[in-house]
C-alpha cells in the first residue's frame, strides 16, 4: 500500500466515524484490500494506482453521511467490471456476497455496467445500463448514490480524456446526473456536478464568471458579514439561538439565471442571500419574523416549504427582503436537521438506516422514480426510453395539492389526468373529472403551482384514447396505452399475425414465418415474447416493415453478405466517423441517404447497391419504400457503431410566436444544454409567427429528441420539429 494511498483509507476511515463512531472499521479495511488486490496493477488515465479512483467515490460517499455497507460498495463497485481474485478467476456477485454478504453485493452488482460487447452502439449500451440501474434501484435507492458519487469524481478528473469524450460525459451528467442528484434532495454532489459540467461545455463562461466572482468577493463578504452579523444579534436578543452566514452562489446556478432571465453577472449576483441555522421549528417561525421586523419584506414573498416540503424532503423557509440602501437580500431558514437533508437528501435519510425494507418503502415523495422504474419496463425502444428518462428529469415541475394538502410533484402542464396517474394508476383509468381549487375543469386544464386538484372517480369507468392527445408526463402516456394493450391483447396478437403474413405474402413468400424464428426476432427488437412483439404489431406501435427488414437481415443470402465483404475489403471508407454493422459484417462503406439523413440512434436499414456500397435510410423514408417494391431483396437490417463522443449535424425547424426575446431564450437553452449551434438561418415570417431553421451538433436521435423536447417546453413557442437536410 502506497503513503498516498495509505493516507486516503485513514481520511476515509476517519470521515465515516465522524458521523457513526460505532462504524465497522474493520470491513472498511477489509474491503479496500480486497479492491486493491482486485485491481492490482491497473493505472488510471491519470498515472494514479486504479485504487485511488473507489478510495475517491467512498470518501465522496461518506462526506454526505452514507452508511458503511454504502461506502463498502463504492470501495468495490469497479470490481465485477474489472477484476480477478488470487486464483485468476474474474469477480462475480457471487465472490462478493460470499466475502461481504448479500446486501454489499446487490449494490455492487447494481452499480457494474452490463458487459460492452453485447451492444452494438454506444447509445444502446447508454441505455441499457439506464435500465440496469433504474431496475436495481427499485430494490435500493443507493444504487444511484454510488452511481453519482462515481460520476462526480470521474468529472474531478475529466481532463485526462480527450475533448470529444469529455463533453460527452459532461453532457450526460448535465441531463441525467445533476438532474437525478436534485430529485434525490443531494444539493452536495447536484452542484459540483453542474460546475464540473459547465467548465467543459463553456469553459470562457465558466472563467469569466469565476473572475468576477473572485474579483467582487472581498466586498461582498464584508458587506454579508455585517448583514449576517446584525440579523445575528437581534435573533439572539430576542432569545433565539441561531447563527447566520451567506449562502453561496455555484457557477452554474449563476450561468443558468444569466441564460433563462436574460440577465448579466452583477444583476445576479448583486443579490445577497443569507441563511439562518436554528434548532427546532418553532424558531424558524419566530425568526421570521424578527427577519421581517429588521427589514422590509416584499409582498408575496415568503415561500413555506417547512409546512409543505419539496418532494425531494428539502424544508426551509424563503423570504426576500429590502436591505440597507434599497440592498435586495433573499434569506432561507431553516433547522440544523433541515440543513442535513438538505444537502445531503435521501443519502443521509433513507429507509435503510432502520433497517427496512428500501423496496417497500417507495412513498409520494420518490413516485417519480416509480415512474422511472415503470418507463423501462413499458416502453422496449432504447432511444424513446432515454428521451422519457431526459423529459422526466429535465421538465420544469409544479406542485399540486390533495385536497388533504399532500403535495404532488407534476411537470409543468399537466392536467388532472397526470395527477390522478401519479396517485394511483387505477384512480387515472376511472377518472371521469376533476375539480381545481373547489371549481370543476376539463380534463384537459393545466394544473398551475399551489393548485388543490379532487379527482372525481367513477367505479369500473375507462380512460379515453383522447387523453394521449394532452397528457404531459410519459408516465400517464405509458398507463393510457398500457391499459388498451392488455385490453385487447389477444386480438392486436392475432391481427399482428394476420399483418405479418400479409406482409409476408405480398413480398412473395421468400422467408419462413417459423415461430421459432419469429421468437429471434422479437427478442432482438426488445420485445420479451413472441406474442407481445405481435401485439406490438396488431396496435400499430410496431411497423410490420421492421419485422420484415430483421428478418430479412438473419435469412441474408451469402451473396450479399459476400458483396458486403468485399465492399470492405476493398478499403472504401465509410463517411462520417461512426460505422455501420450488417449482416454481421462490420465496417461496410457506406453513405447517408439525404432525403432522410438518418442519425446515430435513428432505426435504419441499408440498400446494398450494386457497386457501390451501402445506402442508409431511415425505415419510414419515402424513398425506400419504391427500392423495396423494386429491389426488396438487396434491402437489410443494419446497425450503427458510434464512437463515444462523435457529434452529428441534425437540421430542426422552429416555430416562434411573437415575443420580444423568445429566440434568445431558445438559443441560450440550446447552449446551456451543452449543444452546439452550427449554422442558423434567417428568419421568416409566416403571419404573426417566425419560422427559424438551424443546425445543431448532437450525439444522436435521443440528444436530439431532448433537445426538441426541451426547446417545446418553452413559452410561445408553437412547434418544434426535425427536417432533412
């Protein structure tokens, strides 16, 4: 053991006794051998012993108060990826559960990627470890702690890879980690992840913001220490114990207001903002007061999240004030137990510390991350899966009221058919009304923040088709067809079957209709069995052309599999710097077709022409359906090979209602997504409306669909949609 090394498992053992002086010193030294001889050798990109990289994720772990079985996995979680014990045998969940039980297993078992060589991109892979972890989190929520806790410190250290791959990771842990950090109520990692994200993806905004910061901070501590040093003394005065002191600003908690309320540095930052720690709630109470007797409040201006706490469990109450001179300040109170949830969240609170059951205990407070769980089990599409993952995490959220005051957390929009499927998914099926703060609404009314919604139920009633056409959260999307798929399951079989042979027929009858072949190929497509795939077909959610294009791939003739073998060998390259995979042959020359320009992650299927190398095509493209009436034979399955990091051009249209600084808001958007705007176009007018064309750099269709989702989202925009180039 190395003095470096050394040093970081006493740091480690000590943080963890700070918080839990009975801790198992012993199995914390145990596990830390056990990964160091596991890993042995192995460097990181940095030159540093492996070793230092789970010693990292463990100390990050115990810095937000994680029990020691959770700071054991993050000491082991690389090991079933990487390793092998003394025998030479690699490590499986097995060895682990034998040397550290079952309960350290499960954790280290749900943390590992999936093996890499069973994917055929980058994107899939992506999403199927998504899956993996939304699965095993269902059993325990500190799956994805330890998942986030790896994440932050492969972002301490993201400059060891090459530009590409860094603002690949940057990008994903600004849509899907920082995000997942927040739901959780861990303020802690959520803020280093998001400054880490954005010195990659803007590293000129990121120094100039951390100039001024610098620049400015030697009066503005004066200035907060003689405000904080005020408020403190009358608070103590009037016999409240508190101590007060500024709240700290993140990077990119000023970036983002910069960006979404058109602001410069000094109109963010010239807000002061101070806390008040207290001891029980009764003095939150009264030092509001006291706050509101020193200085003016503004109207409208208190916000109770101690009455009525976040989802998330984040309590403290907010006020904003007039200080000295006109000062505008913004003050949170809250207790010192508060302040633990709320930097720490539910990785210093959750169920396990009592010895529960973690999966029984999936309360209102996590019932978006049911939601998660749900969406991977309902929906087989790797790339729609990911954009409902993005949506969830990404959307603006509102809290609505049960008329018994539970608050509900719901996407910005939604209507009282997304709140009554959040509650239960038998309330939304016999939803048949609903009142909103005592008066009656359409179903379709969007709920607004502080709403109290009553849903009137009707025993034994349905839901609407028609609701698809407004519901807002894929949740309740998911539940509406879901509740049709079972409904006529067995007739959307057989019509499926009856579509497939038709197909079949139509085509000439060249391929075998086997079920054992069929079974191949629903399994391919994600589907679980062989009826569901047919269900799939008989409802219309899966095209018969994509059944008959795999199908076709696995009866593949060995002429063309051999043409495709000598494109290859003939050296053609292929264009772009992602590759395509067909009849199980690998880089094949090949060329985007341009009346669909097909994406990383689009569904795709090549026309192997004669002579020249393959030509992709999106399956719904317009072209390929007169190839396939001419030439179906030489039509095939493909798949792409993305190298990770490898951005695309993808061209979108934009319609933009009449509103001063609308097009601003929607390019800062893009850009604080960490997307690239290559080309914009000039604007035109069709009537009041902007009609605007850009192109945008993205990773592939699911980047791409987020994208669209996100730029919807915004106010006065009227449709937002992919067009060829």
């Amino acid at each position: 053991m190395s003095s470096t090394t050394s040093s970081g498992l006493e740091d480690l053992v000590q943080e963890v006794r700070r918080y839990d002086p009975d801790v198992d010193e012993a199995l914390i030294r145990r596990a830390y051998e056990f990964s160091a001889q596991v890993h042995g050798h192995q460097t990181r990109l940095t030159g540093e012993p492996y070793v230092t990289h789970p010693l990292a994720v463990a100390r990050i772990l115990a810095e937000i108060d994680s029990d020691v079985l959770t700071v054991v996995a993050g000491l082991l979680h690389d090991t079933i990826e990487d390793g092998k014990i003394e025998d030479g045998r690699p490590v499986t969940r097995e060895i682990i559960e034998e040397r550290f039980g079952s309960e350290i297993a499960l954790l280290v078992d749900g943390v590992s990627k999936l093996k890499k060589h069973s994917f055929q991109s980058r994107a899939e892979a992506q999403a199927q470890n998504f899956r993996k972890m939304f699965v095993n989190m269902a059993s325990d929520i500190r799956v994805v702690i330890i998942k986030l806790a790896d994440r932050l410190h492969n972002m301490r250290t993201v400059e060891v890879y090459r530009e590409d791959k860094r603002r690949a990771k940057a990008e994903e842990t600004l849509r899907i980690y920082a995000p997942l950090a927040s739901r959780l109520g861990i303020r802690h990692l959520q803020w280093q992840l998001e400054d880490l994200a954005l010195e990659v993806l803007d590293p000129d905004a990121y120094r100039d913001i951390q100039t001024k910061v610098v620049r400015t901070r030697r009066e503005r501590e004066q200035v907060v220490a003689t405000l904080s040093s005020e408020l403190q003394q009358r608070l103590i005065d009037a016999g409240v114990p508190a101590e007060v002191y500024g709240r700290p600003k993140h990077f990119h908690s000023i970036y983002r207001k910069m960006v979404r309320d058109e602001l410069n540095f000094e109109q963010v930052f010239d807000l002061i903002a101070l806390r008040v720690m207290v001891y029980t709630v009764p003095e939150c109470y009264a030092s509001l007061g006291i706050v509101h007797e020193t200085w003016v409040p503004l109207p409208e201006m208190v916000t109770d999240y101690i009455a009525r706490p976040k989802p998330n469990g984040y309590q403290s109450l907010h006020t904003k004030v007039v200080g000295p001179e006109g000062t505008p300040l913004e003050v949170q109170i809250r207790t010192w137990e508060m302040h633990r949830t709320c930097e720490y969240g539910i990785a210093a609170h959750w169920a396990y510390k009592e010895g529960r059951d973690a999966a029984s205990h999936f309360d209102r407070s996590l019932s978006w991350l049911r939601e998660m769980i749900e969406l991977q089990a309902d929906v087989p599409e790797d790339s729609e899966f990911m954009t409902g993952v993005e949506q969830s995490l990404f959307q603006e959220q509102v809290y609505v009221m049960t008329p018994k005051g539970d608050p509900v957390e719901l996407a910005a929009g939604a209507t009282p058919v997304d709140f009554a499927y959040r509650i239960h998914t038998q309330l939304g099926h016999e939803c048949v009304g609903a009142k909103v703060n005592g008066r009656q609404v359409p179903l379709s009314h969007a709920l607004r923040k502080g709403d109290i919604c009553e849903i009137i139920r009707r025993r034994g009633s349905q839901p609407s088709r028609d609701w698809l056409s407004f519901v807002q959260s894929s949740h309740a999307r998911e539940k509406i067809r879901g509740f049709f798929r079972r409904l006529s399951f067995e007739e959307d079989v057989k019509a499926g079957r009856a579509l497939l042979e038709r197909e079949l027929s139509r085509k000439g009858g060249e391929l075998g209709l086997s079920d054992d072949r069929l079974l191949e190929v629903a399994k391919s497509l994600n589907y679980q069995s062989l009826d569901t795939m047919l269900a799939h077909l008989g409802s219309g959610d899966l095209k018969p052309q994509k059944v008959m294009l795999r199908l076709r791939s696995m009866e593949t003739g060995a002429d063309i599999e051999e043409e495709l073998r000598r494109f290859k060998r003939r050296g053609t390259k292929a264009t772009g710097e992602c590759q395509i995979t067909a009849a199980g042959v690998d880089g094949v020359a090949f060329t985007l077709a341009r009346c669909c320009h097909a994406l990383p992650g689009d569904p795709i299927v090549g026309y192997v022409t004669r002579g020249r190398g393959l030509t992709v095509h999106r399956p719904d493209c317009h072209n390929l359906r007169a190839i396939l009436s001419k030439d179906g034979s030489r039509v095939i399955a493909c798949e792409w090979v993305v190298p990770e990091g490898t951005k695309y051009k993808a061209r979108i249209e934009v319609i933009l209602g009449d509103r001063i600084g609308i097009l601003h808001e929607v390019t800062g958007l893009i850009t604080n997504m960490g997307v690239n705007i290559a080309d914009i176009g000039p604007l035109s007018q069709q009537g009041s409306k902007m009609i605007l064309h850009m192109a945008v750099d993205v990773s592939g269709s699911a980047e791409l669909a987020a994208l669209i989702s996100r730029i919807e989202a915004v106010r006065d925009v009227v449709s937002v949609r992919r067009i060829a180039h």
